[in-house]
C-alpha cells in the first residue's frame, strides 16, 4: 500500500468514526428500562425529567406559525440514550401542547426496537422520527435534526 493509499484510508476511517458519531443511528448508551408507547405525562417524572424538564422549561418557539391540525396525528420514535431525543422530543411536547397537537411518543433502544412493536414497518432508522400523518396517510417525515422543529411541522402540515 503507498502512503498516498493508507492516508486515503486513515481519513476515510477517521471520516466514518466521526459521522457515525454524530447522529443516533446507534449507541452503547441505553438505560434499559422498558421501550414502547410513553405518555407525555410520563415525560415528566424519572427516568425522564432529567433531561426533558430543563429543555422544555428553556425552549422558546415562534407562536404565530399555522399549524392546521385538521385530521393530523403525529408519531413520535425517541431514544432516550440519543441526544438528539434528548433535544427535540421535549421541544416538541411544548409545540405539541401550544397547538394541541394529536401525537403518539415511542421510545425504542438502541436497535430501533420496543417491547411493543409499534415501530415495526415504519422504516425508523434513526432517532429522533417525527412521522406526520393527515387521514392516516403519511405525509411527510422529520428525522433526527431540525434548526426549527415548529417551522419544519408547518411546512409539512400545511402542504
């Protein structure tokens, strides 16, 4: 192998750690407490509140977005071991309350599984997964990042 090659492959290695990293495709961080259907309620108190309680008390959204939520329903796929849930999930249970928005939270371990199931032929491979659905159809998906969860729910909605 020439210098030339093994440098190409260090940094397409070095490339791979580093995004695999950055998302929450995976992790080894993962309680193992019981995954499945999680009431918003439920998000408030322990092994949750821990982390949703000083993002839902801190985050600020703009409230003059049209969110017609006529015949909506929202599904939420979350792993608590996963930043990014850690971020989105308790923003989008205040967007959720402001707009009383119909929603189901899932919470899957770190192979994108629950003791339920419900995640099953729904195509989650990364968390957080906003599946957004008018009628019972899909319409449209939010998966793992957004600068403006509200904004990214109103285009969606709204198309």
């Amino acid at each position: 192998m020439t210098k030339q090659h093994y440098i190409t492959a260090v940094l397409i290695l070095l490339f791979s750690v580093i995004i695999s990293s950055s998302d929450c495709g995976s992790s080894q961080y993962y309680d193992g407490h019981t995954t499945g259907n999680v009431s918003t309620e439920e998000l408030f108190y322990e092994p949750y509140s821990s982390w949703v309680y000083p993002v839902y008390a801190d985050y600020q959204f703009n409230q003059n977005y049209s969110l017609n939520q006529s015949n909506i329903h929202i599904e939420v796929y979350f792993g608590s071991w996963c930043w990014m849930s850690r971020q989105h999930v308790p923003e989008f249970i205040k967007i959720a309350q402001y707009y009383n928005l119909n929603h189901q939270l899932f919470e899957l371990n770190t192979d994108k599984g629950s003791t339920e199931g419900f995640e099953r032929g729904k195509e989650i491979y990364y968390v957080p997964t906003f599946v957004v659905y008018r009628n019972g159809t899909e319409i449209g998906r939010i998966i793992e990042q957004s600068t403006d969860l509200a904004k990214d729910l109103e285009q969606i909605i709204n198309q």
